[in-house]
C-alpha cells in the first residue's frame, strides 16, 4: 500500500516542457484539476444543441466516451440533455508542444492532444485538440478559437495564464545581447554624429572628439582608480608576505 502511495505521488509528474531551440522551460502543473473536476468549456448558444469540451491536464477525465479513457473529450448535448454524443478529442499519451510564436517565447506555448476519433469533416484524419496557453500576468477563462483550414477536426482552446510563461531560459540571454548591441550601436552614433559635427565647424586633431575635456577627465579618474587599486592590492600582498615571514621565523626558533 505504501508503495502504491509513493507510485502515485511519484506518477504525478510535474507537468512541464522544454522548447528545444530556445531552452524555455515551461511549468503547467497548477492547470491541471482534481480528477472528479475537470475542466469544463461550453461553445454555442443554441437553445437545443450545444457543446462541451471535457479535459485534464496529466489525467484522464472520468468522462468515458466510447468506454475509453481519455484526457480530453467533445460532448454534445440535445434538448436539455436527453440526447448526449461523445468524441475522442484526444490522449495525454500522445501529446505535442510548441511555441504559440517561433520567434517569441515569451508569447507563450500550446499543448497539443493526440490520437482522437476518426474526424469525417472533409478531412478523414483523428480529432485532436490544442490549448494556446498565452503569457499573461493574468488568468483569463478558456476561450474556443477558430483556426483556419481545420475545420471541426482539430479543436483550438485559448487561455491568458501566467503558466503560458516561461520559468526560465527563453530569450532572454539574447534580448540582453541586443542591449548590449544597441549601446555601442548608440556610442558609435554619438562619437561618429559629433565628429562630423565639429569637423563641420572647422575642428581638427583632438578637438573633433564629442566634449573631449570630460572623456579626458574621465579616462584620467579610472587611471587614478586602477592606480590606486593596483597599489592597494600590492600592499596587501607584502603585508600578507611578512605575516608569513615571522610566522616561519617563530617556528624556526622553536
């Protein structure tokens, strides 16, 4: 029994993706839902007919369609539930990422399930549905999205949710690169900008040089800091040198 404890709590992975040419990491685990309250997503204001999406995150939904066990499900109910359908959406066996933008994963990501029933709108391929977790500070209600060109067979659900975030990595390292990029961009722009500027106005040698007095100034106050840097760590040394000195002269006299 104590095994089959530590098993479950151990199977409940956490819930995360890696996108492999960014390195963001992503973490979903607080997305997904008890078993017995699973998520819920109503579509269509039709009196009569209307439609319900059942899933869960890292679980099946208690839902069976078709006596399968499945992590997502497509429920359409007739005049007031007297007639109920059921389709597969999809498996957490069979389970896709990606970023909502290539470029951009700060944009967020979205999870795609696998592996539904035959879809016969056209298309002849399995049902699939993919939630677009979009970063946000944020939580916003699940919202059903019409993507072009896929028809009923492949359903989009979008959410804003701070879990559409990446945890880490991302491209941060390169957003740092282009600061440091657009610094020497805007250094570069001054120095050239004032040098044409004071060649314009008939200087020559140093005096073309953007307020020359201060960079000069500036240059001979980090002369003086290294200086004294420089002298400093040379004292310590030698005081170090003697401390070591007398301490092997003490043991010699011993």
């Amino acid at each position: 029994m104590i095994f089959l404890i530590l098993f479950s709590l151990t199977s409940a992975a956490s819930l995360s993706w890696t996108d492999p040419s960014s390195s963001a990491v992503y973490s979903y685990d607080s997305l997904q839902r008890p078993y017995d309250q699973p998520w819920k997503v109503n579509s269509g204001d039709a009196a009569s007919i209307y439609t319900v999406y059942v899933f869960n995150f890292g679980q099946n939904v208690p839902q069976l369609c078709g006596a399968q066990d499945v992590a997502a499900v497509e429920v359409v109910q007739m005049y007031d539930d007297l007639f109920e359908s059921c389709d597969v959406l999809g498996r957490k066996e069979m389970i896709a990422y990606d970023l909502i933008k290539s470029d951009l994963p700060e944009a967020g990501f979205k999870i795609t399930y696998q592996g539904g029933d035959l879809c016969y709108d056209g298309f002849d391929l399995n049902r699939q549905i993919t939630f677009k977790l979009h970063c946000s500070d944020v939580d916003s209600d699940w919202e059903v999205v019409e993507e072009s060109g896929s028809g009923s067979c492949h359903v989009f659900l979008s959410k804003n949710t701070p879990f559409g975030c990446p945890i880490s990595g991302g491209s941060s390292g390169h957003i740092g690169w282009w600061w440091l990029i657009g610094i020497c961009a805007l250094f570069w722009l001054y120095f050239a900008g004032g040098m044409a500027i004071n060649f314009l106005r008939g200087k020559t040698g140093d005096d073309m040089i953007p307020h020359y007095a201060f960079w000069v100034s500036i240059s001979n106050r980090l002369q003086e800091f290294v200086g004294l840097a420089t002298t400093k760590a040379k004292s310590g040394i030698e005081a170090v040198k003697e401390k070591i000195a007398k301490r092997n002269t003490n043991y010699e006299m011993v």
